[in-house]
C-alpha cells in the first residue's frame, strides 16, 4: 500500500489525479484501516490477492480517492516494487550482520595472529600456520561479501510503475515522471527497460548471492567442526558448562551443534538457487510461473543467512576459554596425568567457548628463541614422558 499511496502522490504532482484523492488513499493506505483479515476475506471471493487490496483500499476511500486507486497500474507495478522495497530491509539485516561478523573476526586476527597450529592439506599433517591466519583467510572472504552487497544493492534496488506492459501507456505521456517521483519516494531507482515485471535475473542474483554467502558460512562451520573433533580439538564452540546438555546419553559432551546447525541451513539454502534460475525465463512479457516459488525463496533465503550469520558470530565472539601451553619442556607440556585430559574437560573445568588451542602450541615469537638456541625440536610439539 505504500507503493498505491506514492504513485498517487505523483500522479497528483503532474496533474492527472485530484490532489485530494491522493491524500485520501495516502491517508487509507495503512494495516490500520486496511486491514489484512479484510483483505483476505475479499481474495477467498474474487480469488485475485493484489486485487483484493486494491477493492479494500477503494471501499476504505470514501471521496475522491476510491475512483483513482490503482490508476492506469498494473499488478507488477505494485507487487514488484513492494519486493524491491522487501529486499532493501533484508539487505540492511545482512549488512549490520556482515558487519559484525567482520568486526569480530578482525578482533581474532590479531588475537591469534602468532599462536601456531598444525595446518592441513587433504585431511594430513602439512606444515605450520597460524591460526590468526586461518581466521585471517575467512575475513577477507567475509570483505568479498560486504563489497558484493554494495554491487548487489545497486543493481537489484529498484523498482517499475510503466503499467501493463511495461510501455507505459496506461500512465499517459507523464508514465516517466510518475515513475521517477514514486520509486524516489521510496527510496529506490527504475528498473530501467522492463515487461510488465522487473527482469528475473535480477531476482535470481539475490539469491545467487545469498547462497554464495551462506556457503562461506558453511566453510567456517565446517571447519570448526572438524577442529573440535576429540582427536583434533583445536578449537571449540561455546558451551554453557552449568546448564547445557550435549547429548542425552552423554550429558557432558560438546558436540559443535551450532556450526552443525549452519551446515543443514546451507543445504536448504544452496537449494533455493534453482527455482530462483528457472524463474527467469517467464513467457512474452510475463506469465506467473515465477509467483508461487517466489512467495517462498524470497523471505526464506534472507531468514536462513541471517540465521547462519547470527549463529556464525555468536561462535566468534565467545571468550577464549584457556591460554596455550608453552612449547617449552616445562612441566605444563609435559603430559602429565593432567594434561591428558580432554579438551573437552578442561574447558568444562575453566569455563568453556571459542579457541581452545591443542596442548603444546605456542605463540609465534616463542619459536624465534628457540631457533636461536639451536633446537632442532619442532618447538610447537609437545614433549611427552612416559
């Protein structure tokens, strides 16, 4: 109904409508007056739902207004621009989530910028990195996406009052002004050349991104979950130790349930991906086979990655949950009855959450002293005595 209240406005700009029948269906054009339960009961009759709102908007105006609700408008006109405006608030979600999760990592980076980790290549044992580094990898990826967006928004925030289809000629010869004035009301930009419907590669491309996006995720998570494996335990997620229960057969196990989470919500997610692409090719200058999928993959697409953005974040931003070992000889390396323990249970005993580094790795500028004193011991592996 915004989208009615700014076209009528604009056509009362340049004339073609009283101004006081835009007001009036500006002032009606509200959840308030229109209600949804009205609108509904309206579509079950005459089985048209964009049309039902326009006959409840037109019962609502009681003067001027009820003759030019709608006028010289197309459904597309309506229903598309109100998606452009859909997608504007989901893409404010996004970014805000992006941006978190960029702060956040950047604050790990530094963090663990010199803390040493084995690092893998086809599941084995190749060589030795960072894992500020490995952290450092994902927030670059995570910029991509933050630059992406920008490119996304400029392309796909747009919306198309040209009527029918899409010559503008239901609109008379101000189709163009009326365009210009209604969408900029809105906050959004003409779609350009158009059918009766905006073009679907644009909608497609918002999914496409959303999956690409979400696939990231799912590459953070799934790492995470294979660096929290028992025999690996490099890193864990956050764990409420007084009151969480990992397993009902095994209360006390930490099982990496919320990057587990991200993984099966990229799977629906990725799946969006095709009835998006097929949505494409519509028949001449539009048919509805897009509506019904669109109804679904649109909101669905924008509510899995702000949840696999939300539960990604909440991963990063928990506490360190205990310092690294010195690679030193020292009686803390050595592995003592007390440093067999699990990660697991140390992190039960000292508090739990993120970035429990494996037993024996040290910070960079620890090996700089050892390598000048000759070692040839890999300094970030333990020293074990029986």
């Amino acid at each position: 109904m915004d989208v009615e209240a700014a076209v009528a406005e604009a056509q009362a700009f340049v004339g073609d409508i009283p101004k006081e029948a835009a007001e009036e269906i500006g002032r009606n054009a509200t959840t308030k007056i229109v209600t949804l339960d009205h609108v509904k009961g309206i579509e079950k009759e005459i089985r048209h739902d964009l049309m039902a709102m326009v006959v409840a908007l037109s019962e609502a105006s009681t003067g001027e207004g009820r003759k030019y609700v709608h006028y010289g408008l197309t459904s597309y006109d309506i229903e598309d621009t109100a998606t452009a405006l859909q997608f504007k608030e989901g893409f404010s979600v996004i970014e805000k989530r992006l941006d978190g999760l960029e702060e956040i990592l950047a604050s790990r980076v530094r963090k663990h910028r010199a803390l040493l980790i084995v690092g893998r290549t086809h599941g084995r044992h190749a060589g030795v990195i960072t894992l500020g580094l490995k952290l450092a990898v994902w927030l670059e990826e995570v910029r991509r996406y933050q630059q992406r967006l920008k490119q996304v928004k400029e392309r796909v925030l747009v919306g198309k009052i040209l009527g029918i289809v899409g010559n503008g000629a239901g609109l008379g010869k101000s189709a163009l002004k009326i365009q210009e004035r209604a969408l900029s009301k809105l906050g959004l930009k003409p779609a350009g050349l158009v059918t009766q419907v905006i073009q679907r590669d644009l909608h497609a491309e918002t999914v496409c991104y959303l999956s690409l996006l979400g696939s990231s995720l799912d590459k953070f998570a799934t790492e995470i979950r294979n660096l929290q494996r028992s025999e690996i335990s490099e890193v864990m997620e956050p764990f409420a130790r007084d009151k969480q229960v990992g397993s009902s057969a095994l209360p006390s196990k930490r099982n990496p349930e919320l990057s587990e989470r991200v993984s099966s919500m990229a799977k629906l997610m990725r799946g969006l991906v095709i009835p998006a692409l097929e949505n494409i090719p519509l028949w001449h200058e539009r048919d509805i086979s897009n509506s019904a999928s669109e109804r679904f993959i649109f909101p669905m697409s924008f509510i899995l990655v702000d949840e696999m953005l939300r539960l990604v974040t909440r991963i990063f931003a928990s506490r360190e949950n205990r310092e690294p070992s010195r690679g030193d000889g020292s009686s803390k390396t050595r592995c003592s009855r007390k440093s067999k323990k699990t990660i697991d249970q140390e992190s039960r005993q000292q508090g739990s959450i993120w970035a429990a580094p494996a037993r024996g790795h040290v910070r960079l500028e620890e090996t700089e002293t050892k390598r000048d004193q000759g070692s040839t011991r890999l300094s970030y592996l333990p020293r074990c005595h029986s």
